[in-house]
C-alpha cells in the first residue's frame, strides 16, 4: 500500500508529518538484477585510480561486487571477482606472477580473462579449466583511469571517446573521492547550480567568484547523450550562462567558474573588501569541452557508496602557485576529509549530498522550478533503465564507428543591459538561456560567436 506522505501545513506542526521511508529502489540500487544496475553496467565505468594499483592486488567493491584489481608482471591489467573458486579466500592476498595471479591459499593461478592457467591438486590436470572460468571484466586504462565493462559479454559497447577526453594541451589531473552515500544524490549535484548561491556562497569560503551571489534563473533540456542544465547570472555588466552538462548514464562535465583577473578562479575567503574590487577581465569563456573544468563520473560501489572520480582539467601553463590556488578552491569541500568542526562552519559539497542521508528519500522533497535538471534527470534515468529492461538501446549509448562524441557543457558570457525591475531582469535571463540552449543543441557556432565579446 502507497504510504501517507505529508509535510506538516501548520506553525509548530512537526508531529503532523508523515514522511516516507521508502527510496526509490528502482534508480538506486545497483547490485546484479536490479533495474538500475543491469543499466549502469550497460556502460564502460572507471573502477580505480591506475596510480593505486601497484604490486599488489587491491580489493574494490563496484556495483555491489567485490573484486581485486591488479597489474600482473607482463603488465597486463585485471579485474577479478574477488573470491577464489577453490575455497573462497581472498584475491587481495594472492601472488602477483608473470600473467595473472595465484590464489594465496591453495596456489590456484588465474589469468586476467579469469582462465584458470593452473589448478594444483587436480586429477586430470585442465579438466576444470576446460568447463569453467572464473569471474572477470574487461579493463582498459586511460589517462590515469582503470575502466571496466561489467555487463554482459555480447553486449559490451565500444570505450567511451568524449570530445573533452582528447586534449593533449591539457594536464588531466584524475582523481578518486569517496562517499558515503547512494550515487543518485551525487550524481544530481551537478545539475543543482542554485546551490553555488548558497552552499558556495553564504559560508566563510567562497569557491566561486561574486557572481554566485545572484540568484539564477535554471532550466534544463535534452541533449542527444543526456542533458543541460543551464543558469543564467548577472555579473556586473555581463550576463553569465553556466552549463552543467549530464551525459548519461552518470557523467557530468563541470565547467569552471568565470576566470578573473589571472585567469584562475580565486578563493576570496574572508576577503570582503577584495571580493568587491575584483574586476572581471575576461568576457568570454571557451567552450568548457575544449577549456578546462572537471570531467567526473559518480561510480557506485554499492548501495550506500560511491565514488566521484574523473579528471580536473588543468593548465600546464599555470604557474604552480596559481596551480595550488586553483586546486584547492576547486576541491573544497569534495571529501570527507576536514575535521568535523571545519566542515560544520564551512560545508561542502560532501557535507550537503552526505548529509542527505545513505540513500536519499526523494518521496521526501519538495522540488521547485529551481530543481529542473534534477527533476529531469530523473525521468531520463528511468527511461534509460527501461530501455535497457525492454532490451532496447538507453540514451547516451555509442555505437562501434561512431568516432568521437561531442559534449555540450559551455560557460559563456554576454552584454547585459541595464533593466528597469527584477521583472525584466528575469525575462532577459530567460531569453539567454532559452536562446543559449537552442544554439547549443542546433551547435550553431556563428550565434554563438556572435553572443561572445573580444577578450
Ligand atoms: S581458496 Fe584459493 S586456491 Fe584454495
Ligand atoms: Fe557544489
């Protein structure tokens, strides 16, 4: 039976709610036969930083299963199940030998396609290895990445080829975070741009420049691979249209801030004075596919688990102060990391999406015109879920020879001009973002160097 959800509708009424206790299992849980994680592993998923598999295996849980990564002596990469099929100990404490591993206990040796190369005390030695195999997934590494396809054989989609991983004048930096809590959350965090008003901006530390501080107007739309969701700000006399890009199933591209001054976003924490004199130098931003910015995918490991892993894009031609500067505005906040007392004082994003609980209750929200990406993230995850179920192909699925796929996250700025009310101020808005979308989506790239001012 439906349960009775209701907020409280009087002063003092907290007694009166009902709230749920049921999330949505149907986009959460991940583990094998279940809705949402046969859908995500239709996909090719990044398991494990390649800097952290060195000469030993390492035990990881993806998608509810527990494996072992590791770099054989050939230099051959695998990705095994982690129970033995002898006697189930496991592989994390297995010999690393010239081609695969042999079981600690027992001396079984595995290849990394799961071949069973030696099985000591067999009668007829190869008599298993002529009818079994043991669990193992495809593994490919890219740029400092470890990815994995983890769904069925017949089904394995060629390796994901995005536009913003092709950018040899970049460093790209990967990194790997992990959280507490259901991937669905996080993943919806990117496509909330409202937060950057509040959680990036009310607290001591402010990660993005004085521009977060205007409310923007948001409105999300479908792409080819996924979703935009767009907000639009005003900045002194400029309009800037931020858009965070979704590829499904769990890809976000975040593009940067505005870059001011030295081109480098600044941490402007306790600053106010400063904050206030900084000018905006730069009237355009490249598109982010081809500038900087993060590349993230949420990852889960399990139910109440997940990692946001990928690459920040950066500069070579930064100097190292402006390196560190921008690094450590740029992951503020992403980890659970800082002491309780200083993410109390100055939350992050790990301490809000966290915070929302192991596995967020969404029958629990009230969702506003603000939470359009969310909403529409939702649907289009739902839908991919089904498509697969129905054995039909999910949006943002590639095919072998389609070559490589071009994204739509940008960040662009345009002349704003001045308004008499916040009534027109917030139609303009509109009219940018709804315009911006369309020359998006159309990739209409005359309009769109004609919305950009010299820099
Ligand atoms: S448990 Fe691995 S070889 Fe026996
Ligand atoms: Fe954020």
């Amino acid at each position: 039976m439906a349960q009775d959800v209701r907020n409280a509708t009087r002063p003092y009424g907290g007694y009166d709610r009902r709230p749920s206790t049921t999330p949505d299992r149907e986009l959460a849980e991940v583990g094998r036969g279940t809705p949402a994680g046969e859908y995500l592993r239709r996909f090719w998923q990044p398991v494990a930083l390649a800097a952290d598999i060195k000469d030993l295996p390492v035990p990881i849980t993806i998608l509810g299963e527990e494996l072992v990564v590791f770099r054989d002596r050939s230099g051959a990469l695998g990705l095994l199940e982690r129970h033995c099929s002898h006697r189930r100990t496991s592989l994390e404490f297995a010999l690393i030998v010239d081609h695969g591993l042999r079981c600690a206990y027992h001396g079984w040796h595995y290849g990394v396609d799961g071949a069973l190369l030696d099985v000591p005390g067999e009668k007829v030695p190869g008599a298993l290895a002529s009818r079994m195999y043991h669990g193992a997934y495809p593994v490919r590494e890219f740029r400092g990445l470890v990815f994995a396809y983890m769904g069925p054989p017949d089904q394995r989609p060629p390796f994901p080829d995005y536009d913003f991983m092709h950018h040899d004048e970049e460093e790209y930096l990967p990194f790997c975070w992990h959280n507490p809590c259901n991937w669905v959350q996080l993943r919806e965090n990117t496509q909330d741009p409202i937060h950057l008003t509040f959680l990036h901006s009310m607290f001591d530390v402010q990660q993005f420049g004085d521009y977060a501080y205007d409310l923007p107007v948001i409105q999300a739309c479908e792409t080819p691979i996924g979703q935009i969701t767009t907000s639009v700000r005003r900045v002194h006399d400029l309009y800037y249209c931020r858009v965070n890009e979704l590829i499904l199933p769990n890809i976000a591209r975040v593009p940067d801030g505005i870059r001011l001054g030295d081109a480098i976003p600044e941490n402007m924490a306790g600053e106010p004075g400063r904050r206030q004199a900084i000018e905006l130098r730069y009237r355009r931003q490249l598109p982010s596919s081809h500038g900087l910015g993060l590349s993230t995918w949420i990852v889960p490991n399990d139910d109440f688990n997940a990692m946001h892993m990928g690459w920040l894009h950066l500069s070579p031609k930064w100097s190292e102060k402006a390196r560190a500067d921008y690094l450590a505005t740029i992951t503020f906040g992403q980890t659970g990391e800082r002491s309780y007392e200083e993410r109390h004082r100055n939350p992050g994003d790990w301490d809000a999406w966290v915070a929302q609980g192991r596995m967020a209750i969404q029958a629990n929200e009230n969702l506003t015109a603000a939470d359009a990406g969310i909403a529409l993230f939702r649907r289009q995850l739902r839908a991919g879920i089904r498509a697969v179920q129905a054995g039909e192909r999910p949006k943002g699925m590639r095919a072998e020879g389609e070559g490589v796929c071009q994204t739509y996250g940008y960040a662009l700025t345009r002349p704003a001009p001045c308004l008499p009310d916040e009534g027109a101020e917030w139609a303009a808005k509109q009219d940018y973002a709804q315009e911006m979308q369309q020359d998006i989506l159309a990739r209409r790239a005359p309009a769109l160097d004609r919305m950009l001012e010299p820099a």
